[in-house]
C-alpha cells in the first residue's frame, strides 16, 4: 500500500496517485462449494462451482444480486464520481452519424441525438430532399430496452424489413413497413435473429434466414439450424418455403446475394470464420461451385459476371472473375492479386469494385475496373478506419463513414462522374483534439513474431515509468482492431492516461495467415502477444504494472482470463467482460456451437489438451494474488453465458481473498448491441471508476 502513498504529478494532465483504501468493505458474499467430478479423456477435473451455472436459479440470482451489491459499494462512494458521472453522460449523449444508404430514389441513414437511447432511421427523397424520421426505436417501449437490430430496405426503397429484440437478446422478430406510409404490414415473423434478407425483383416477397422453431429440429437445440426461406407479402410465415440449407450443418451460417437485375441467386455457407461453401442456384437447384476447397469466399455479383473475395491460396486475399456459363472455382480468373494489403471487402458501386482494405491496422479505399484495371486509391483524411460503404451498382456516387481516435466520425461523399470526395455530415463532439498523438509501434512476442499496436495519448507523454496505462486487446475471429474514435476514452486522455491498442494473433489486420495463427491449438499466441505488450509498454518506461490495467471483452474477455491465470504479475488491475472462461463446457451453452472451428471442443480428445492448458477457469492456483478484478456479464446475453463470470468470480474470490474480485451482472441488457445509452452511461461510469480506483489514481484533473 505504500507505493499509493507518494504523489506523482503527471506531465501534459494532472493524473495523480493518491492514498486511500483499494479493499472493498469486508469480505464478498459467501460462496458454497460442491464439487463435481467430470473425467474427460482419463483426466479427472474438479468443479467447485457447477451449481453456479444455472441462472434461472433463484438461489444463484440471490448469489448474483449479493455479488453486484459488493461491487457497488465498491465504486459508489469513489471521491468525483457524481461529477464523473455528468462528464460521462455529456460525452455519451453526444450523439452518433449514419452513412446514407441509396435505393432507388431515396437515401436512408440513422442519427442519434442529445436524450435519445437509440439511433433513429431516417429517410428522404433525393440528396437534397427533407429528411424524416422512418423508425424511431426510442418510442417502442417505456424503458427502451426494445431495440431495432437490423433492417433491409426493397430495391425501390419503398419497403423495409427490420427485426427487433428486447433487453439486448439479440432474438429478433421481422417487421415489415411501407416507406411512404409508415404503414406497418401484418406480416411478422420470429427466430430471425441476424437475418440475412434479399426482395425478389418485383417486391413481392423476399428470401430471409431464420433459425428453426422451438421442437422442430431432432436435437432440440434450437440455437442453431439457421436456413434460407422464401416469404411472399401477406403469407403465413409459417408456410414459407424452405429453399436453402437443408444439406448444410446445424451450426453453418447461409446468406443470400442477389445480382443486380435479380436473374441470378448465389447462397453461401460460412463455418466458423475462415470457411465456405458457395452456391448458385440454377434450375436443378444450388450448385457448389467451391467443392473440396476449404477458404473464405463472398460473391459480389454483377449482371454480366460475378466477382470472388478469397484467401483461397492468397492469405492476404485476392479478387477473382468468373462467368456464369463457367461458374465452377477451376474457371475463375484472378483480376486483382494478393498484395501488403489485407482486402476486407469487395463492393460494386457505379460500374466499379471498391476495395476496402487494411494497411498496418489501417483502412485504404481503392477503385478499380471489372477488368481489375486499378483507378484510383481515395485520399483520406488520416490513419483511421471506413465502414458502412454504400453505394448502387449504377449509381455515380459512394458515401462512406470514417474515424480515428482523434477524429471524429464523419460521413463523406464521393462522386464517381468527377472523382471529387466531399464532406457529407460530421458529429459534432465539442471536444479539443488538438494534442491526442496517435502513433504505431512494433514490438517482438515471446516467439519473435513482430506485432503492431497503436498508441495514444496526449502528446509529450514522459517515458519514465508513470503513465496509467489502459491496455485493450481481443485477438479472434479475424476481427481487426482498427482505429476508432471513442468519445469516453478522451477523459483518460484529459487526465494524461495512454491507450494501448494491439493486434494481436487471431485477428485479421494482416490476413488469414494471422487468423489462423491464432486460432485452436495455436491460442496461445494471442495470449503471448498481449503479455508482450504489457510488457513492451513497461519495458520501454510507457507505464509500470502498478499503473496498468488490461481489459478485453467476449473473446477478449478469454484473453483477459488467461492473461491473469498465467501472468497475474503483468498488471495491477483488470476488466473482463462478456467472457468465456470456462473452456471446456463453452460449447454447451447458447450459442457456442457456432465457436468450435475457431477454440475447438473439450469432445475432441485432442483439442481438450490445449483447451484444458489454458482454459482461465481451470488455472486459477490457490496461493496466488491476482490482480484487482471486475468481470461483468448480462442476464440477457444470447451468445456468452453470464455463468463463466459467475464461476471465474466465485473460484477466485475463494481463492484469493485479498484481492478485490467484483462481478457486475446487468439485468435486462445483453452481450453489448442495443443496449440504451442510458444502460451505457450507467456501466461506463462504474468501469471507469474501478480502473481510477484500482490504480489508485485520482478522478480530479488540475492545471
């Protein structure tokens, strides 16, 4: 505790180390043991805390209500806080801009204003037609926890399918509305969670994906067997043809693309992240056009001919042409090969492919031909990141949304007839900028691999040794953690705090080749190249373990689990979010399945070997002191199961009672989409509280 007491004046801001309690007040809530004995492949393992897992329990949500008062008291009576708390929710109602989506003659995009919990849809006629508001979730129940998860306008723009789930399930039920009139159709239908939606060309009807109705699937499990159906406007749902996926796996994720003028269908099956099996339908039904060969594939069609994005023998990815009297992978030329840069995208837009790619963790948008003939590269503003890139295939212009971290979100626009980009709509934050550096840096794993990671904070940071440090890692699935602007991680750099931002193995900013390194058996390279991080930061006078806290969430919850098993010297504090933990019963809950090709399966003999080794549940060590801990889940999570943050809780607090292990379980919110601003105001605030507390730092900022 000593080391709290001296004071440290910290350059560019006024972040200070002061002396007060970091313990809870008293002990957390008793947790019973009873153990259960599973042997898996010969190896006996022990489960203290199985009757943890199930919560609908009213014993385990008793647990869980005790668990959550611990943590408040923890967080509530921090010195600042109820000022923090008006610093937060003046960032966070700030509000968000949308990238227009055109159809037809109308342009469709959402916004978020000042007060409101939830984007709003809106739509007008024209570039320069009176925009109003198409759908306003805000307005859809009386603690707007319903919220709109997806949606997919008609070709004209004259209809719209949305889907909508309550307290951020994520278990969507389709809507059907008429554009113009605001008119709400009769037809609805649930189990259309993440749909997959393409209308037929006349708008009559529209193929969708759906997962499969309670008993009607041999296994019960209804989490899976998601499908492609054919829906005709004022059906019964119910009566809806099944036209793709009867041959596929339970645990497959089809989709549907259309050409533009709607004479061609392609379906598509992913397995996991890095595999699929592509489909033209044709009048004997859907040809694979990809047998044998397992790569990603995603078809952008053309009326003429019809495009392939892959890593089939190109890790970094490549853009092949195929013609639709020679379909099959054997025919398809290459028009754009593999290069440095990692294609993520590949869309048709006025006649063109726009490429979106990621060079060194970075977006770059290029323009090129059908013939792969390159164009141009667009010019942006800075290193940062671009989405939602929309556009028609023979329209003349392409809106775009992007960002960095000390660049606010911003629509632009560019036209393809002069080839001039312009600013289309901005967020307004009202937040100086003006001194956040933002710098990459390489350093070395512990098997000499390089990796990258972003740094950022206010300019000048000293390089001795006292910089709290927030250090956020996620490593999986090829997800690429690319530049993004936060609007609350600018009072960390307010307070002179250092943002670390790795790309750790498993993702995908360097390709497949880096997926795949980080994935099965070869997990243990993610969590190497984190604690090389912490490390590197350390090492080079960035910060110290004192002044560091790591977070990461769902598959960086994982990370941050078997970082603190492994390493618990690495940091002093910890925020593990959505997390899985429990390694070799994650399949069993949920979702899970749909996770196998990526972790593995403690069924398999041989992947429980790797599993086991780093599963965090299972290497919690008794006499070990591990950092200061906040996990935190949701009772209405429908991918990760709140029981791994209450088992990983239980064990550790059981084990190390010294340290502050704090579990925060939200009732009526979910994995994190949807969620009302509110809801996040709430979790943001206490998050940031528990990472100044832990570090023993004080909220106050001086000049």
């Amino acid at each position: 505790m000593a080391r709290f007491c001296r004071l440290i004046l910290l350059c560019c801001a006024a972040m200070v180390l002061v002396s007060f309690d970091l313990a809870p007040a008293g002990p957390p809530p008793p947790t019973p043991a009873d153990t259960v004995f599973d042997t898996l492949h010969g190896v006996v393992i022990p489960d203290p805390y199985r009757w943890l897992e199930d919560g609908d329990d009213p014993t385990v949500q008793e647990w869980t209500k005790e668990q959550y008062a611990y943590f408040k008291d923890y967080v509530d009576s921090f010195p600042g806080r109820e000022a923090l708390e008006g610093e937060v929710r003046r960032l966070m109602e700030i509000g968000s801009v949308g990238s227009p989506e055109p159809y037809g003659e109308f342009y469709f995009w959402t916004e978020r204003h000042a007060g409101q919990d939830h984007p709003v849809v809106y739509m007008k006629k024209g570039i320069s037609g009176e925009p109003g508001v198409l759908l306003d979730p805000n307005t859809l129940s009386d603690d707007n926890t319903v919220a709109l998860d997806w949606y997919f306008f008609s070709p004209t723009g004259e209809l719209m399918v949305y889907g909508l789930s309550n307290s951020g399930s994520e278990l969507s039920t389709l809507y059907l509305m008429n554009t113009q009139t605001r008119e709400l159709y009769p037809d609805t239908i649930p189990h259309t969670r993440a749909a997959a939606i393409s209308w037929l060309a006349d708008e009559s009807g529209f193929y969708y994906t759906r997962f499969a109705e309670p008993g009607s699937v041999p296994d019960g499990d209804e989490n899976y067997y998601r499908r492609v159906y054919r829906h005709t406007l004022g059906e019964d749902w119910r009566n809806d043809p099944l036209v793709f996926g009867e041959q596929i796996d339970k645990t497959a994720w089809p989709w549907i693309s259309w050409s533009p003028d709607r004479t061609r269908i392609f379906f598509g099956s992913y397995v996991g992240s890095q595999e699929t099996d592509l489909y033209l339908e044709s009048p004997d039904g859907a040809r694979l056009l990809n047998e044998g060969e397992k790569a990603y594939f995603s078809v952008t069609p053309a009326n003429d001919c019809f495009f392939i994005h892959t890593n089939f023998e190109a890790p970094a990815y490549r853009v092949m042409r195929a013609e639709y009297d020679k379909p099959m992978l054997q025919d398809w030329t290459e028009i754009i090969p593999e290069s440095d840069k990692a294609i993520q995208s590949v869309q048709l837009i006025a006649g063109r492919l726009v490429l979106h790619s990621y060079l060194s963790a970075s977006s770059v948008v290029d323009i090129y031909s059908h013939d792969g003939t390159f164009e141009k590269t667009i010019e942006l503003p800075s290193i940062g990141s671009v989405s939602s890139i929309n556009g028609q295939p023979d329209g003349q212009e392409m809106f775009f949304l992007f960002q960095s971290f000390n660049y606010p979100p911003t629509v632009f626009r560019y036209d393809f007839s002069d080839g001039s980009l312009s600013e289309y709509d901005r967020l307004d934050v009202d937040i100086d900028l003006s001194n956040i550096e933002v710098k990459l840096v390489w350093y070395e794993s512990q098997d000499g691999t390089r990796v990258s990671m972003f740094l950022v904070g206010p300019e000048g940071l000293s390089l001795n040794g006292s910089n709290p440090t927030l250090l956020y890692g996620y490593g999986g699935f090829n997800s690429s953690q690319i530049p993004y602007f936060s609007k609350t991680l600018t009072l960390w750099f307010k307070r002179g705090g250092l943002f670390a931002y790795p790309h750790l193995r498993g993702g995908g900013e360097y390709g497949e080749a880096w997926h795949r390194a980080g994935m099965l058996e070869r997990k243990q390279n993610t969590f190497d190249d984190f604690i090389a991080a912490a490390e590197y930061l350390c090492r080079e006078g960035y910060t110290s373990p004192d002044l560091l806290t790591i977070e990461g969430g769902s598959n960086g919850g994982l990370l941050i689990g078997a970082v603190i098993t492994q390493r618990p010297d690495i940091c002093r504090s910890a925020i593990c979010a959505v997390p899985l933990l429990d390694m070799l019963r994650y399949h069993r809950f949920l979702i899970a399945r749909f996770w196998i090709p990526e972790y593995g399966s403690a069924d398999d003999s041989a992947q429980f070997q790797f599993l086991y080794q780093y599963s965090p549940y299972h290497r919690i060590e008794p006499g070990t002191h591990y950092p200061t801990l906040l996990l935190t889940a949701a009772e209405s999570d429908s991918r990760v199961d709140p029981l791994h943050a209450r088992k990983f809780a239980a064990r550790l607090q059981a084990t190390d009672p010294e340290a502050p292990i704090l579990l925060r379980i939200e009732s009526r919110a979910g994995h994190g989409q949807g969620k009302p601003i509110s809801k996040q105001i709430e979790e943001t605030v206490d998050e940031w509280v528990f990472v100044f507390k832990s570090l023993g730092l004080s909220l106050d900022v001086s000049n």
